[in-house]
C-alpha cells in the first residue's frame, strides 16, 4: 500500500514543485518542507466555510453536501428489528479504549482474556478482539516494513540483473515472476514524474519543526499539548509568539488542531523515515523486519499460528485504524465526538499492515480468520503495486466468497487508471482471469465545496477526490472520502482525515447497515444493492490530478456515488439468498 492510505492520510494537497517535480504530497509535509523551512505560515487557499464534520453521512438534497443520506436510510428502517453484524477491519490496530469505540468492538465469546490459554482452539491465543499477524509470540510487533517492489526487485535481481531473458522460453510461472521482477527494476529507477524527494530538505523541516515545539513547551509549561491549547494561550516572548503563529496556522489549516505536535513530529519523521527506505533500495536490499520478530515460515501457508493478540500497539501504528473503525461502527447517538454508520455492528480488528507494504501470507490469513471468526464483511483498506504469493490470497478470497463474505478494497491514492496499472489484492483470481463476485473496489468522492488544487497550481473543485484511483472495470463505485471525521487514538480524539482509504470504511460500513436489517441476503446481493442504488452525479468530474472533465461513469463501473437510503429502499425489495448458493448476474 501507498504510505498516504497506510499511515499518513493527512490532506493532500497538489503544489507546483518546480518544472520536472509536479507532483501530489501530503499538506503536512510539503508545508513543513516548504514553508517552515522559510519560516512562513501555511496560508488559507480560499475564505469559503469548511465543510462540516460528517458530512459524508449528508443528504445532498437537505444540505447540499454530496454525503450518503443516512438519516433518510434510518428513517425507512425505524421500529425495525436489527441483528448484529461483524465486520473484519484488516488494517494498522485499533485504539480498545476509545470512548467511541469501545462499546462496539468485537469480543471473541468463546476466549477468556488474559489465561495464556487458546480456550476456543482456533490456534490463536486470548485473542479477545481480533489478532495481530504482523507480532511475535515474544511480544514483540512489527511497526515498519519494506516495500513490496523493493523486496521483489533484490529478492531476483542476481537471478535476472545483466542477463539476456527471452520471456518465451520461460514457463508460465517463471514468465509472471520475471515480467513482475522487471517492472520493479523499471519503478526502482523511475524518476519520469520528477526527481525523488529532497530527504535533506525534509529533515531540515524536522529539525525546524522539532525546533519551534521546543521553544512552545518551555512557553506553555508542558511537554504536549494541542493545537486547540496552543490558540488560546498568551505568550510574551517574540520567539513563542513567533512559534505560536508558524505552528498554529499550520495546524488550523490542516485540520490538526486535535492532535499534539508531538503525533505531528512522529507522523512527519515516519514519512521522512519512508523516503529514506525508498531511497535506500535502489542500492540495498531492504532489511527483512518482519522475519526478525514473527519468525514463521513465511514460504508455507499452513505455517498460520503465529502473531500474537496484541491488536493496538501504539498510537502511531494504530492512527490508521482507528479511523477507519470509527467510520464503520463509532458508537451512534451517545453525543460524543461522531457518529458512524452501522448502528448495530461489531468490529473485529486484525493487524496486518505495517508502515510500509503488507506481505501476502498475512493478509490472506487475515481473510481467512475473520471468516472462521464470524465476520460477515471485511474492509481492506491497503493497497500495493505487487503481489508475488497473490495466489495465498486468490485461494482466500475464494474461501470467504464459499462463506458468504463480502470483501470491500480501497481503490488507491495514486490517481490512476487501475484497469491497466497494477493494485493489489483485487478481484481478479490470477490463475483464471475471473473476478471474485464478492468483491467491492472504491474509488473516493468528494464534495464540491471542497478546494483542490491541478499539479499546475490551479484550484478547481470536483466530486471525484484528486488522489483517487479510477476505472471503468476496476473501480465498481465512488463513496466519500476527503475530509472524514472520525476516530483517532487517544481515548476521546478524532481527525479529518482522507483517502480512498475513508471511502472503503463508508461502503464497508453501509453493507453492514444492509445486513444488520436485511440478514437474508447474501453477500452477492448486498453488493448487487450497494452498486445498483449508487447516485449518478449530474455534474461531469475530473480525472483525479487532471483538469480533464468526464461523466463518473467514464472512470467507474457504475457511474455513481453510494446512497443509503436508495440502498435500503432496494434491499426491502429482495428475497434474502443468504447460504442457498445462487448467484446474480454481474452489475
């Protein structure tokens, strides 16, 4: 996956670098790199109101916002019996405390906390809310990876490097691997969109930004604080009053005004961290951290009893997740922080992304847990651009489609075409070019009040978001994704945050509604109704990046942006299939 799905979902915004580096950064690091480098503030592109917190969860025709209707949806369902549905969020870790949160996390029934004992002989030990398959029996987690490509890349290069390679003489097998080891030699030493980043500059940043946060602590008298103490404190002194106005800019503009400068100093070393490893690889092979702590046997699938039960592991690694678990099921109706969209649903977490690419075996164990587990809809909302052991993968897909399991994917942030680029996992089984009918990808919608801006400076406003990944074939629906307000660790915290890693949460979050009150139908039907019931926009959209005008349905399967209450007014119309095996035709 991308570091902006996996770790770093902060605004993006799109700056004119120089001539050869047009490119889309994250706000945060691009303003640290650039304007606390010089020591300006961060300005406002625009005097229009911000759009409000929820209002992904909107009605356009009540409020103007392009949000999903949920209000209404409830509205068709109220006096409605519900049952509770599990929903699998295989991602970073998950904050157990949150105040949101808490009260709708998944709780194994059959697994006594703390004994030390596998109490429901699943071969996976006191795991009470999930499992982490990227931990250590010892402990111990991972927290950062590699990169898939690079792993590929050096794992073959003295295999294929120099020599002359006539694919056609190759077996089928050997033909995919080395068609897979050249693309990662060719992205290795791509710099066609610019040269790579400037990790001296953004360390400068750092040091910059290190620098001001020093100087506010001695000033407030306190190691953290937010940026919401920072606006309401009175300094005298020129230097904190000159730290105050560089920090407290930033961080309004950026919607960071919750967090502490210290989570900003982590996140923005964490990138730093990413460039370097990236950087790195072009000369090294990458460090193997996953093997130094989980210490299976990565080449055997049936090796899966290894991991531990430790679903959070630190704010940092858990940011991601925790967000994207708020969207689902964040407690509703309790007038605190937000509301997610499931109102009768229990989240089950399972770690498996690191900061950096997920590996095969651990995503298609994950898959393969929560369907044994119960859960009923799995959101992924990670992505890679390789997938040398896809058929671990392929093979668990197919299982969790035998179970009646509906898989819901992030389309990705690179604002491309994945009808013709790679994306990974997707629904395509590679041994036999079939799509998984279980499947939902989702491309990110945003709502037209919402500033964007073009590689060239120019801002434009658009319902596609201009980091979303797109397709005709691929990308089977749009749902909200920029500026999402949810759930972030730290017990009572939450951020806007964006990426087609918030609209996956959306989708995943409505099938879970569908079911809650519609247990009957089967995972092809919910999405049969989720991509029948979307919205078609009457606006045309922007090519993500671009200033390219289409209709959505140019660059999706269905044209259309979800709505739940269209979703439930056909869902009410279905006679339930769940467990008789049928199958519906293709949207």
């Amino acid at each position: 996956m991308d570091g902006f799905v996996k770790f770093y979902p902060f605004l993006i915004f799109v700056f004119k670098i120089n001539q050869k580096m047009n490119r889309i950064l994250t706000g945060f690091v691009l303003a640290v790199a650039m304007s606390f480098v010089s020591g300006s503030v961060f300005a406002q592109t625009s005097a229009k109101e911000p759009v409000p917190n929820g209002w992904h969860l909107k009605d356009h025709k009540e409020t103007g916002a392009y949000g999903i209707s949920l209000d209404q949806a409830y509205k068709l369902v109220k006096g409605k019996k519900s049952q509770t549905v599990i929903v699998a969020v295989i991602d970073s870790g998950v904050d157990t405390l949150h105040e949101d949160l808490k009260e709708v996390l998944w709780r194994n029934p059959k697994e006594i906390p703390g004994n030390g004992v596998d109490d429901d002989k699943n071969g996976y030990v006191d795991d009470i809310y999930g499992w982490n398959f990227i931990g250590g029996k010892d402990g111990k987690n991972v927290t950062v990876d590699s990169y898939e490509r690079d792993r590929v890349y050096h794992k073959y290069k003295d295999k294929y490097e120099g020599k002359e390679i006539d694919p056609s003489t190759l077996s089928k097998e050997e033909a995919q691997v080395y068609e897979m080891w050249s693309k990662a030699k060719a992205e290795i030493n791509d710099d066609s969109d610019g040269p790579p980043v400037d990790i001296k500059r953004l360390k400068n940043g750092y040091k910059t930004l290190s620098t001001y946060d020093s100087i506010l602590q001695v000033a407030m008298g306190k190691k953290e604080f937010t940026g919401k103490e920072l606006e309401k404190a009175d300094f005298k002194d020129f230097n904190a009053i000159n730290a105050k106005t560089a920090l407290y800019g930033f961080m309004s503009e950026n919607n960071m005004l919750d967090l502490t400068t210290k989570d900003i100093l982590e996140q923005f070393k964490a990138y730093i961290d990413q460039e370097q490893r990236k950087a790195d690889a072009k000369s090294f092979a990458p460090k193997n951290y996953r093997a130094e702590i989980v210490k299976d046997d990565y080449n055997d699938i049936n090796d899966r009893f290894y991991g531990n039960n430790n679903v959070y592991v630190d704010n940092q690694s858990a940011h991601h997740g925790t967000h994207v678990a708020g969207i689902i099921g964040a407690k509703r109706n309790n007038k605190k922080g937000m509301d997610g969209i499931a109102d009768n649903v229990k989240i089950m977490m399972i770690r498996a992304v690191p900061d950096g690419d997920e590996h095969d075996k651990d995503i298609a164990l994950a898959i393969r847990y929560a369907v044994d587990n119960g859960a009923k809809v799995i959101n992924m909302s990670f992505g890679k651009s390789f997938s040398p052991e896809k058929k671990w993968v392929d093979e668990a897909v197919e299982y969790a489609k035998s179970k009646d399991v509906l898989l819901v994917h992030a389309a990705g942030n690179d604002h491309k075409n994945i009808d013709t680029l790679w994306n990974f996992p997707n629904a395509v089984n590679q041994s036999n070019k079939q799509k998984a009918s279980n499947w939902i990808t989702v491309g990110a919608s945003s709502d037209l009040t919402i500033d964007q801006m073009l590689p060239d400076g120019t801002e434009y406003h658009s319902l596609t978001a201009g980091f979303s990944n797109y397709g005709k074939d691929e990308v089977d629906v749009f749902a909200p994704g920029m500026k999402i307000y949810s759930t972030i660790p730290g017990g009572n915290t939450y951020q806007n945050l964006q990426g087609t890693s918030m609209a996956s949460p959306v989708v995943a979050g409505l099938a879970a509604l569908i079911l809650e009150y519609y247990p009957n139908l089967s995972a092809e039907q919910v999405k049969y109704v989720i991509e029948k019931s979307v919205v078609i926009p009457n606006v045309d959209v922007n090519v993500p990046a671009s200033d390219r005008k289409v209709k959505l349905s140019d660059i999706s399967k269905t044209g259309g942006v979800i709505n739940a209450y269209e979703a439930l007014k056909l869902a009410a119309t279905l006679k339930g299939e769940r467990g008789t095996g049928k199958q519906l035709k293709p949207f």
